[in-house]
C-alpha cells in the first residue's frame, strides 16, 4: 500500500529523471560541444538522483512497514 | 544534430518516464508496479543516458566534431591546400586517414590513455572556445610525439627504407629526433591564406 508522501517522492524521482533525459534529447537537437559537454554533466547525474530518490522512497516504504 | 534513432529513444524515454508519473500511485502500490518503476525511473533511463553519452563521445572524435567550432575553419581548409608536403593536407587528400575523423587520427595519443587525455584536452579548448577566450596564435599543448606517426608509419616499408630515415632511425623510435624536424609543415596557413587549394573549387 502506498502512502501520499511515498507517492510524492516517486513523482519527484520521475521529474528528476525526466529532466536528466530531457537535457539530453535538448542537447542531440541542437549538437555541439558545449550542449554536449552540459548534456553529459547533468543528463546522468539527474537520471541516478531521480533513480536513488526512488529506491529510497520504496527502501523506506518497506521499512514503515516492517518488511525489511 | 544526432541520429533520428537516438533522438526518437530519448522521446520515448520521456514518455515512459511521463507515463509513469501520472501511474505512480497506482503502481507504487504492488510489487509488479514497482518493479515497472524501478525499469521505467531507473534501469531505462540509465541506459538510455549511457548510450547517449558513449554516441556522443564517438561522435566528438568526428572531423565535423572539431572543425565546428569557428576558430578550427582555418585548419579544416588546410587540408585542402596545394602543398604535398604540408602533413594534413598530405593524409587528407590521399586518404592516409579516415576522412570521417581525421584531425582525431594525428591529435589523440595512442598509449593507453591517449582517448582519455584527447577528450580533456577537448574539455579546455571548450573552456576556451567559451570562456577564456582563444589565443590569437593556436598552438599544441606539447610537442608533437613521433609515437603518434609511428603507429601508423612504424613497420611501413617506405619509412624504414626511406634513404633519409635510415641514418636515424633509432632517433626517430626514441624520439629523441623528431619528425617534425623534417617534416616541417603541418598545416600550411600560408597557402589558406593565399587560397591556394586543391581541387577543393
């Protein structure tokens, strides 16, 4: 069962990685060494941070209830 | 602008990660939906980025990589010029290198981590490009290694036998004596300059 605030994290995870993936796809329409350069330092790292928000979010939601 | 495949994943990649978002409540609430957010938040969209990035470090050894920027249109026109001694020009127009990444060929070192230090060095010439400014006379950061021509010319017959590589030919391994010694011109702005080119009209 899912709890509001465990929802509002993983809705945050999805901005994060849709935001790293967005910078991306930014960056192939409009290629250059400077948007590559931005894509490849922020692309990832908020994809991993939308992904770490996630498993902390469900890791946390297990926990509440005693599964882990 | 990339591939149409690579930009077509991306916009999937966006809607799924879209989809998921408007879904998160239904779905966080059984473990077949989080196994579907864990793919879609994480495991997809790490792939995608990886697979973006290691295109996008190809494609920055690509010629048309380099000469994008403005301060590289005089070198990318002296591989052009009418001069058969001028080392670009002479592996360009000969097709001795890979016309799709030929300033990569000779500027990347081929020890372990020459990519490595290729792709720094392109770092600071965006640095540059943006911010510090380009010097008025562009240089190389260090002398040019004969390791670089010698991955190519090293077991060449023309080379070794070449009567004036014979003399100092352990020079030339050692790199005590270098290549450039002799062959002077790497890229003649000269003759850009005077727009002497070759069959480039």
């Amino acid at each position: 069962m899912t709890t509001p605030i465990m929802t509002k994290k993983i809705r945050r995870a999805a901005v994060l990685a849709g935001l790293g993936l967005g910078v991306q796809l930014v960056a192939a329409l409009h290629w250059t060494p400077a948007t590559f350069i931005l894509s490849a330092v922020l692309g990832p790292p908020l994809v991993l941070a939308g992904g770490v928000l996630f498993l902390v979010a469900v890791w946390k939601n297990m926990k509440d209830k005693g599964a882990v | 602008m990339l591939p149409l495949s690579a930009i077509v994943a991306l916009v999937v990649g966006i809607a799924i990660v879209a989809f998921l978002f408007f879904g998160a409540e239904a779905l966080a609430g059984q473990t077949v939906g989080r196994l579907v957010l864990l793919a879609g938040l994480l495991a997809l969209p790490l792939l995608l980025s990886l697979g973006n990035i290691s295109y996008g470090l190809h494609e920055s050894s690509s010629t048309r990589f380099c000469l994008s920027c403005h301060e590289m249109q005089r070198h990318g026109k002296s591989l052009f010029v009418d001069n058969k001694q001028a080392l670009a020009a002479a592996h360009y127009q000969n097709r001795l290198v890979e016309r799709e990444s030929v300033c990569y060929s000779c500027h990347k070192d081929y020890a372990m981590f020459g990519d490595v230090t290729a792709k720094l060095n392109g770092l600071r010439h965006v640095w540059a490009h943006y911010v510090a400014g380009v010097p008025k006379k562009i240089e190389l950061y260090k002398p040019y290694p004969n390791s670089n021509c010698l991955h190519c010319h090293d077991d060449a017959r023309r080379f070794i036998d070449g009567p004036a590589h014979r003399p100092i030919l352990p020079a030339l391994y050692a790199g005590t004596t270098s290549c450039l010694s002799c062959h002077r011109v790497a890229h003649d702005m000269a003759k850009v300059d005077a727009d002497e080119l070759w069959q480039a009209h």
